[in-house]
C-alpha cells in the first residue's frame, strides 16, 4: 500500500491541479461574459471576475515561489525524476500566471471609457445643446461656454475613439498571431 503522507512536491502538485481548475473556471466565465453584451449585470460581473482574478495571480505569485523553493533533501521519500517533476510544476505554475496575465488585461476596466460614459449620463450633456435665436446684446461668455462644451465633446469622443481602436487593433494583433 502506497504511504499516506505526501511530499512537499506532491502537495504543490495538487495545489496546481486546484489553482488549474479556477484558472480554467474564470476563463470559461469571463469569455462567455464577455462575449454576452445583452447581459444587464455585464460590468458587475466583469469586475468581479477581474477582482477574482488578481486574487488568482497572488496565489500563482505563491505557489511559484513555493516550488521554485523545493528542495529534493525535503521530501520524505526519494521521488523519482524529482528534478524533471519540479522542472514541469514550475513550467505549469508559470504557464497560469501568464494565462491569468491575458485574463487580466482582456477585463482590466477602461477608466477613459467609463469617465466618458459617466459623463455622457449627465443630464446637460445627454440632451442636445439649446437653440436659441440670436439676440443682439448675446454675451460673449455664452458664445464661450458654447464653444467649450463642444471642444469637451469631441475631445471626449476622440479620446474613447482612440482607445476602442488601440484596443481593436491590440486584439487583431493577437488574432493574427495566434492563427500563424
């Protein structure tokens, strides 16, 4: 009969196996979240799991360390190929911090586009700007409010223009690569 204690290796092992499992969960999560835009708790839920997934990255941070720090003098028993089994745990344990690392980018929140949105919810900037037939004695600061606002508008826009296509053109880039 097999021993019932467990080397320091092979409890990093099965604490991978555990760290996989909600890796693989997250992502499933966050891809169909993602993809779903219908969805009317779509930015809660996208927050969440980007919250969930730093949790995530401190704890692949910690297991990497742990196994970087196996020793074979450690375990209670010689385990066979001890080194190319360590070897392969860092290499998973690496390949989930760079998986949770895209993860985090694809739902890390846009600050630009949300400050704009917030702003567009604005009741003065939501509704179209006022008509107002001409007068003769029309201030100058009227003029100049006016004018502020539609710089503030399209300077906004532009903004968030500028980032939704850096961001397309980020995503096309990795589409690309990832088909050669």
């Amino acid at each position: 009969m097999p021993s019932k204690d467990k080397g320091p290796l092979q409890t990093a092992q099965r604490e991978g196996d555990e760290l996989k499992r909600k890796v693989d969960n997250v992502s499933q999560s966050a891809q169909s979240l993602l993809d779903d835009t219908t969805n009317p708790e779509r930015t809660t839920k996208l927050s969440d799991l980007y919250r969930e997934c730093l949790s995530l990255r401190d704890t692949a941070n910690s297991l990497h360390k742990k196994v970087s720090a196996l020793r074979k003098g450690d375990e209670p028993i010689k385990v066979p190929d001890f080194d190319r089994k360590k070897k392969d745990e860092v290499k998973r344990v690496e390949g989930l911090q760079e998986q949770l690392g895209k993860l985090i980018n694809k739902l890390e929140p846009d600050e630009v586009e949300e400050d704009y949105f917030r702003y567009r919810r604005r009741e003065e900037f939501s509704q179209p700007l006022r008509q107002t037939p001409r007068r003769l004695g029309r201030s100058r600061k009227m003029k100049q409010r006016r004018e502020r606002q539609m710089r503030m508008r399209t300077t906004l826009q532009r903004t968030v223009m500028m980032r939704i296509l850096k961001k397309m053109n980020l995503n096309l880039k990795k589409t690309r690569a990832q088909q050669k």
